[in-house]
C-alpha cells in the first residue's frame, strides 16, 4: 500500500509540537496509532518505521517527543554526545507534561478525517514503547505495542519516578510487549514483574521475546537484527489488525 508524508504541528501548553504523520495514499477512513520514538526523536531510522507502519492501512502520527525542549525538528544522532542529550531531555520533562502530550495527539487523531471513529492505538520503542504504555490510561486507546520499553519496571521516565506499575488497572485495551532477552536495559526481572502485574490486572495481552538487543529494529545501529525485526513486524501488523477488525 502506497502511503503519503507530511509535517504538521500542534499547539501543546503553548508550545509547538512537530508531529510527522503518515498514512495510506487511497481515499478512507483507517485507524490511528500515536507512534513514539525513542530517545533521538523522528531520525530518518524512525520515520521509516512509521511508514512501514501506515503502509499496513493506519494513520501514523508521530511527535517529537522533547518539543518543550528542543528546537523544531531536532533530531539527536546516536552515539554517545547524543545518547546523553537525549537522557537529559527525558531527565527534564514532567510525567505530567509526557501525558498532556499524548492527550494531544489521541485527539488530534480523533478529529482526524482519516481515522476510524473510535479505532485509536499507541505504539513507540525504547522509552517511547513506556510513553505508549503510558498512553493507554486513556479510554479511548484499544491496543498498544511497547516494543523494548525501558523504565516500566523501574520506574524511569522523565523528571519523576513513574508511577506506570501502579496505574497499569487503568488500560482498558489489550497490550503487545516486545523484549530482547540480550537487552541490559530491561533484564530478567523487569521483564518477569511487569508480566506478573499485567497477569494480575487480568489485562489481555502477549509477551514476545527474541534473543536480541536493545533497539534491535533501529536500522542505522549495530544491534540492529534483520531476522527479529522481520518477525516483529508480524507480532505487531497481526495484533493491531485484529484490535482494530473487532
């Protein structure tokens, strides 16, 4: 499926938000997904990942995740100048300022001609796959793909300590996790609480795990996996079809 790219912004607290958006070419209505990057906001490796996405049939909608603190289109590089930038910035917004964000961009969403009435799902990488986790406290939210989350089980995030394991009750929708066995930053026992709570909460979700690293599906990297990526892809093209068809 074609898709078609543009750059939009949103006024958030009195702050321009950058949100790049991607979605089929063809007439129609399809559903949204509130996409999140990791810590070097909408690099060309990300960007790619939202148009595979939207080539599937979904509105992407993806923003610069440290727009209070950035200048529009910032994109950080990866390596280990950027690695810091990027930490610090998560280090300086407010949990409460990441939430407000993600309101914004469920609504823009749902005042989007193109989206489905109603079908609205998140999905981000890395502390962008705990912000999609975050994002699903919002009722209208149906499924959210967290794909290596890091700071769920520990509670790192922005400027406070999260409170994500507390509030997990508050997901309505299904959950997808995605993990690499060979990830530091989400090791055994953050991966076995955070199963443990979501089993408690009785939330419906699936746990896939692939012998592979932190950030394997960024392409311009070293952990990058080909072979996982690829298997990902279904996990999560499946899982939002099926939310989506019901």
């Amino acid at each position: 499926m074609q898709i078609k790219r543009q750059n939009t912004s949103i006024l958030v607290d009195d702050n321009a938000m950058r949100v790049y958006v991607a979605s089929p070419e063809q007439d129609g209505q399809c559903p949204g997904i509130l996409f999140y990057s990791d810590i070097y906001q909408l690099g060309s490796p990300i960007t790619r990942l939202v148009d595979h996405l939207a080539g599937y049939g979904f509105v992407v909608a993806a923003p610069e995740i440290y727009h209070r603190l950035l200048p529009i289109g910032t994109i950080i590089e990866p390596d280990d100048l950027g690695r810091i930038q990027g930490n610090e910035a998560a280090r300086k917004t407010a949990l409460s300022e990441f939430d407000i964000d993600a309101k914004a961009i469920i609504d823009f969403l749902a005042k989007n001609d193109s989206v489905a009435s109603g079908k609205i799902g998140t999905m981000g990488f890395c502390i962008g796959g705990h912000l999609a986790f975050r994002a699903a406290f919002n009722p209208e939210i149906m499924g959210s793909v967290c794909v290596y989350p890091t700071g769920i089980h520990n509670g790192k995030l922005g400027r406070e300590k999260a409170d994500s394991l507390a509030r997990m009750q508050e997901i309505n929708g299904q959950v997808l996790m995605i993990f690499g066995t060979l990830d530091p930053h989400v090791p055994d026992e953050g991966r076995t609480l955070i199963i443990d709570i979501l089993k408690k909460t009785n939330i419906t979700h699936k746990i896939v795990t692939y012998e592979a690293n932190h950030t394997f599906m960024r392409d311009d990297g070293y952990r990058f996996d080909p072979v996982a990526t690829d298997l990902a892809w279904r996990e999560i093209t499946d899982f939002l079809i099926s939310i989506f068809s019901k």
